[in-house]
C-alpha cells in the first residue's frame, strides 16, 4: 500500500459515456491505490467494459476526469495509455492468428526498425516471465493453432512484457483451469507487492474475494457499492449486482437415462500441426443425463467437441446418432443440425457469431433455411421478429436486433447463442465452456435451462474448465488427458481430488 497521503495511482472522477440513447457509463468515481488489488464486479451490460475501454483509449468519454499519479491524465488512444503506464488483458482476445506467440508478443513493442535484435530481446524477456510466473508457452507456435487457455496465457504475457504499472485484467481466469486461476492469483499478489496496481474484472464472486483488497460493484452503468473484500461475502456483493437475491440452488428430476443418442468409438484426429489430439475416444450420451467432461486445457477437450459438432473431421473412428452410423465423409455442420446435434462453442467469438452482423442476422445463424423465415427469400421481418422473441425470453440485452452484435456484452453474446440453439429443439447438445466470461445472473439462467432440457429428455455433452460448474451438472464425468479419456465417474461417487488426480495424468493414485 501506498505512503500516508501519496496520491492514488489511477482515480476515476464523474466519467460518463453514452451511445446513443444507451448511458454506459453514469458519473463512474473510483481509485486504485499503488500495489492495491481492485476488482470491478457486474452483469453483463453492467458498464465494466466501456469504462476499461476508456482507460485503455478506445473509447473516449463525454465527460469526467482520469488522473494518474494524482496527474490529469489525457487518454485518446492505447498508446497514451501505455505511455501513461496502463496495460491491459483482454477479455476477447487481441491475437493475430496467423502470427506465431512471439510476434505477437512484440507487436506494438518492437523495439525499433531492426527486428532481429527486438526478436532476440522479446524471446529473452518471454522466457523470463515463462520461468518466473509458470505461464510456459512456445514462443514459436502459430496462436491460431492454440487452445483457448493457452492463447489467454499469451495475452497475460504481452501485458507482463509491457512492464506496465496499472494493469487491466478483464476476465483473465475466464480460460484457465482452477489450478492456472489459483497461480494467477498468486502472480497477483506479486505484482501487487512489487508496487504495481491491479484492476481485477471478473464475474467469479468467490475469487473477488480471495484476490482482491477492495470490491466495487457496477450495476446499470453506475458504482453502486464499495467494499473491503475482508468486510463483505459473496451473497452481499451478488444481491448489490443484480438487485435481488440469487438462488444458485440448483434442481433436477430424478429420472433414469433413457436410450443412447450418441456413441462414439476410437476416435482419432489431428491438428494443423499434424501432432495427435485425439487418440482412440470412445464415449456415449443417453437421453436425458449430463456428461461432463473435465481437463487441463489444451488436451483434447476442444477436438473432442468440434469433432463431433463436425466442426473438424475425425481421422478415424465411428459415430452414431440415435443408433444410426454417420458416415464420416458427409458429416458437416448442416448435417449434424438436421440430425438434431446443436452446439454452442467453446469461443463465441471465433465460431458462435458474427460480431459485424446485427443481432438478427445472428440469431438465425445456421439456421437460415427455416422456412418460417421465408419461403424463397429470407423476410428481414421475420427474422427481427425471431430475434426479438429470443432476446425477451433470453433477457438479452440491449433488446436491438438490429445493433452489431458485437457490441454487446460477452454475456448476452452467450445468452443469444444459447438462444439460438436450444430453441432449435435438438435432441443432443453440445456445450463448451457455457458460463465463460457470464455474470452470476446469467449463469444463474444458463445452468438452470440446461437441466431443464436434461429433465426434458435431452442429451447434453458439457466442456467446462470450472470443476464447480461441472459438479453442478454433470450425471457422470470424463476427464482427458493428453487426448484420451483416462477415467470416467459417477459425480455422486467422485470429489474433486480424484478428479484433479486424473487431469493431472495420476491414473494410478485416482484408481
């Protein structure tokens, strides 16, 4: 903490912003101390991200004031920021795909014309911060190639490069596993204690409180509350960010599984790389049961999913949906709807929308052909219509079918994928991560339809890296390592120990 009376290293004072008729901001007043642990809590909508748009420089506010250092402080675009000694990790990834992790490490900080020299040192520096905080990864693998945990590990590693004094993590646990979330706190705490000030936005109420010194929470654009973590719980802070109680208490019937929807045998398949991610998976689904599936990222969860959504053809192996075999070679996604499969993506914004698309033109996404939209040509009417319906019965906010959806929050990105999905009427559903980057309201929502569509006959395969969430929900659980499935349990007769065993590769000890 800083010196009696030094000045805040970041103060907030009456920002404001508005687009359009929407205020997304509403007179924001806060402070971060030097080597203080501020976390920033809200639903989604709730205003967290404009305001860290703000102090990063995308977004220029239509009133109040930024001072760093007790210095007013003049932010009209990310470099200013970094001058100023403000990094940020962002939520939706800042990547280049195509560029391997050490240029993207370097972009923005090359360190003048000559490449090879700023290649060198970058290289120097990415090792160093590997070794020292645990977040290995190799500096020459293409980013595109990366699961999502590894790619939210690099951008916390461009922030740590930057030397930055005020960082901005914007759900940076979002991705990792419970074992990486923990080992970002304690990276945390370090840099904290090193002098540097954090801001923490996260939607994980429990980790708010472990993490952090102090916990403002947004609602509805505005500061509605401030609280020591030591003087508060998660109960207070949820009913301050939703304005009501919560009741995470989830239910369920209690009715056996039904007949098996899918079934999978010896499934292999391979990345851009050539390398195996999938390596002999055999797995089933029956009606009406949850089937979790837990693991470190990066080994084989996401293959596993995206095989068989047909997003990524399988190498061999066999597949049968409700009993009948899917012959590999016409397996696509058209063909997985119409056979009753829907799928909502690991990463929304890579492969669940369109972010320059409006919200309508989302909302039917893959499923165009309904003729309920229009016999010969899609009727814009109809389609507005159908996203409407969703966005009431969904609370997907703002209600703007029209507005690019990618200016909404990631949660109600998440809400109307969910939407579009599940609406369809599938018989099998495929999940993966459901509540990354979603509010306590909106996980709330999501986990309590999922059961209502187990209870209701449906057969669902759920990839999460929150080990609670698949507790929750799961009838059984699978866990994989290194692209095979090393164990399966019964959640009744399984903790998390024996689960953690078993990510970890420990078949021997779980046993």
């Amino acid at each position: 903490m800083p010196a009696l009376g030094a000045p805040p290293a970041l103060r907030v004072f009456g920002v404001t912003k508005r687009f359009g008729a929407v205020v997304a901001n509403k007179d924001i007043s806060l402070d971060v101390a030097r080597g203080e642990i501020h976390a920033i809590v809200g639903e989604n909508g709730a205003g967290k991200s404009t305001l860290m748009s703000i102090l990063m420089g995308m977004v220029t506010p239509d009133a109040g004031e930024i001072f760093v250092d007790g210095v007013r402080a003049r932010i009209r675009s990310p470099r200013d920021a970094a001058a100023l000694g403000l990094g940020m990790v962002h939520q939706h990834f800042m990547l280049v795909d195509t560029l391997d992790v050490l240029d993207n490490v370097m972009l923005g900080a090359e360190g003048g014309a000559l490449l090879a020299a700023g290649r060198k040192r970058a290289r120097a520096r990415l090792a160093d911060l590997s070794r020292a905080h645990g977040l290995s990864v190799d500096p020459d693998a293409i980013v595109g190639d990366l699961p999502v945990g590894l790619r939210q590990r690099v951008e916390i590693l461009k922030a740590l490069a930057r030397d930055a004094r005020i960082i901005i993590l914007d759900e940076p646990t979002a991705a990792l596993t419970p074992d990486e979330a923990n080992d970002l706190g304690l990276l945390m705490r370090w840099l904290a204690a090193d002098g540097a000030s954090i801001l923490f936005i996260t939607h994980k109420l429990n980790e708010a409180l472990a993490v952090a010194d102090r916990i403002s929470v947004l609602r509805a654009g505005a500061v509605v509350a401030t609280h020591a973590a030591a003087a508060t719980d998660a109960r207070e802070l949820a009913r301050a960010m939703v304005g009501r109680d919560v009741d995470n208490a989830l239910s369920r019937g209690d009715g056996p599984p039904g007949r098996t929807l899918l079934e999978a045998r010896d499934l292999t398949a391979r990345g851009a790389d050539g390398r195996a991610r999938l390596s002999g998976v055999s797995l089933s689904l029956r009606a009406g049961e949850i089937v979790g599936v837990a693991g470190v990222a990066g080994h084989g969860q996401s293959e596993l999913i995206e095989v068989l959504a047909a997003m990524r053809r399988m190498e061999s192996g066999a597949l049968a949906l409700d009993g009948e075999p899917v012959d590999a070679a016409v397996y696509d996604p058209a063909r997985a709807r119409a056979l009753g499969v829907a799928h909502v993506p690991e990463d929304r914004s890579r492969h669940g929308i369109v972010g320059e698309f409006p919200a309508a033109g989302n909302a039917i996404l893959g499923r165009h052909r309904d003729r309920a939209l229009g016999r010969r040509l899609l009727d814009p009417g109809a389609i507005r219509a159908r996203c409407a319906d969703l966005m009431e019965r969904w609370d997907v906010r703002p209600r703007a079918p029209d507005t690019p959806v990618g200016r909404f929050s990631g949660g109600n990105q998440q809400k109307l994928v969910f939407a579009r999905e599940i609406e369809a009427g599938p018989a099998i559903l495929l999940v993966g991560q459901p509540t990354r980057g979603v509010d306590i309201g909106a996980i709330e929502a999501i986990h309590r339809r999922l059961l209502a569509l187990r209870d209701a006959g449906k057969a669902i395969l759920l990839v999460s890296v929150e080990l609670d969430e698949i507790f929750a929900l799961s009838d059984r659980i699978l866990v994989m390592h290194e692209g095979r499935i090393v164990g399966e349990r019964a959640t009744a007769s399984t903790d998390r120990r024996e689960i953690g065993l078993l990510m970890a590769g420990v078949v021997e000890r779980a046993a």
